[in-house]
C-alpha cells in the first residue's frame, strides 16, 4: 500500500517554519520525486547517512565546479565577456579547481585514485566549457549580470492561511544581445527534452520535468525581484556540452518550441507552483 504520514500538529509546525525560512527549487523538486524522502529529509531533518558513496562523490563535484566557477566568474561582474578576459579564466581554471576541491574535500586535500580521475575529467569539462564561451562571445555580446545570486521571494498561495517563502541562488544571469537570460549550471547529463513541457501539469507531476521545473523556478525569482521577465532560462550541462546551452520550452505543435519567457509562462507555472504547495502542505 501508499506509505502516508501522518501530518500531526508538530509536522504542520515543521513545515510553517520551513514556510517561512522558504523552500527551494531543489527541495521542491525532491517534493515531486518523492514525497516521503522529502518529509524526511526536509522536513523532519532525518538525514541518511547510509547513503551510497558515489551519490556523495557526485553532489561534492558539483559543489566543486560551482564554486570554482564562482571564483572564476564573480570578478567578471557587471563586465562583457571577450577573448581576453577568458583567456584569464582559461589560465586561471585548473587553480581554481583545485582550491574548490581541497575546501570541499579530504583534510589534506590530496586527490588519490577515483578522486584524481574525477578531478582531471572535471577539469577538462570548465576548459572545454570555458573554451565555448569563447565561440560565444564571438558571436554574441555578452554581459554577466550576476554570479551565484541569491532571491527570496513571498508568494501568497490561494487556500492556504499564510504565505510561502520561495528561495534560490542563481548560478548566473548574463544579458546576451541585450536580452536577460537565467543559466543554472549542473554537472550531470541533461538533454534537451528534460527542458520542454505541453502540459504544464507534467512539471509538478512527472520527476524528470526537475530541471524544467527549477529552471522556472528561477525565472520567477528573478521577475519577482526585478520587476522585468529573463527572455530565456536554461541550463549548461557539463555532461552534455555538445548541447550548448540548453533553455526551457513549451511545445506550441509537434515540432515547434517557444523557449521565450512570456508574462503568461510565468502565470502558468506560478499555477502549478501553487498547487504543489497546497500538496505540501495538505
């Protein structure tokens, strides 16, 4: 049968407070994967440690290339790209790696045997990466607007008493040609179709509209805090560079896509956001 929790009186108080600290895209996301995970996890705060290692690996590589991507990128603020400047980042990459793996890993920081591969692989990916941005930039003039930028935002959920705090960094928001658009780097494979909805019911139903799911997520954040609409918001995975930047859309026909935020992309999710919510916290 379905395993339920029971919501007594002190998970409803649980979820109130994360109501207010906020929930975030990935919290949300793991909501719709697995509702039980996400009560223990996020909500009771039961962590499990008998987790396999590899998962751990996996997330602490993303933690390694955020932050070396951070570091490489913030200076950079505010600033258009060209080949000079990430020429610099090129130089500059495999240093900043290594910092962001010695403070996310092992006390000594050495990297031995699945480590070290692991290292040299996501090494090569921020150079073959860093190493597009410099077609791009050829092509395109391109600002970085914000580097690991954090939101908060209020929403006021119909049917439910008290409003729900959504939060989130975003990784980047670079202008190109003059146009907002919103990039949330991951470090797993992500291909195209993970990005495009028909129904927008799919989003808070179907795991693996995740990214879909968070990568709106952020373009509300955005809109919310700066009153105007990112044209566009996607992600660059480092397991799939070949794809280039891979953005949002909604299937207007069989092969046709709008990847173009319009004030009602943003009505539809915050629909399905509300909806979701009121799961939560039915």
């Amino acid at each position: 049968g379905e395993l339920r929790i029971h919501k007594g009186p002190e998970l409803l108080e649980r979820l109130q407070e994360m109501a207010s600290s906020g929930f975030s895209p990935t919290s949300l996301s793991r909501f719709i994967a697995d509702p039980l995970l996400f009560y223990q996890r996020n909500v009771l705060g039961l962590d499990e440690t008998e987790e396999l290692e590899e998962t751990v690996a996996a997330n602490t590589f993303g933690t390694v290339l955020h932050d070396a991507l951070e570091e490489l990128y913030r200076p950079l603020e505010g600033a258009f790209l060209n080949r000079d400047n990430l020429a610099e980042l090129r130089n500059r990459s495999d240093s900043a790696i290594e910092r962001a793996f010695r403070k996310n890993y092992l006390r000594d920081g050495k990297a031995r045997g699945k480590n070290l591969i692991a290292l040299q692989v996501l090494r090569q990916h921020l150079d073959h990466f860093l190493g597009s941005e410099v077609t791009r930039a050829e092509k395109h003039r391109i600002r970085i607007l914000g580097v690991e930028k954090k939101f908060r935002q209020e929403l006021a959920v119909p049917g439910l008493q008290h409003p729900v705090t959504l939060k989130g960094t975003v990784d980047r928001i670079e202008e190109v040609d003059g146009q907002v658009r919103i990039v949330d780097y991951k470090t797993g494979k992500v291909t195209p179709a993970e990005l495009r909805v028909s129904e927008w019911e799919s989003l808070r139903t179907e795991p693996d509209r995740a990214k879909a799911f968070q990568v709106l997520c952020y373009a509300l954040l955005y809109a919310g805090d700066s009153g105007t609409l990112p044209e566009k918001a996607g992600v660059v995975s480092f397991k799939n560079l070949g794809a280039g930047y891979q953005w949002f859309g909604v299937r207007t026909a069989p092969r046709q896509t709008e990847e173009q935020i319009h004030a009602d992309t943003l009505t539809a999710f915050r629909e399905v956001l509300h909806e979701l919510l009121l799961e939560v916290f039915n």
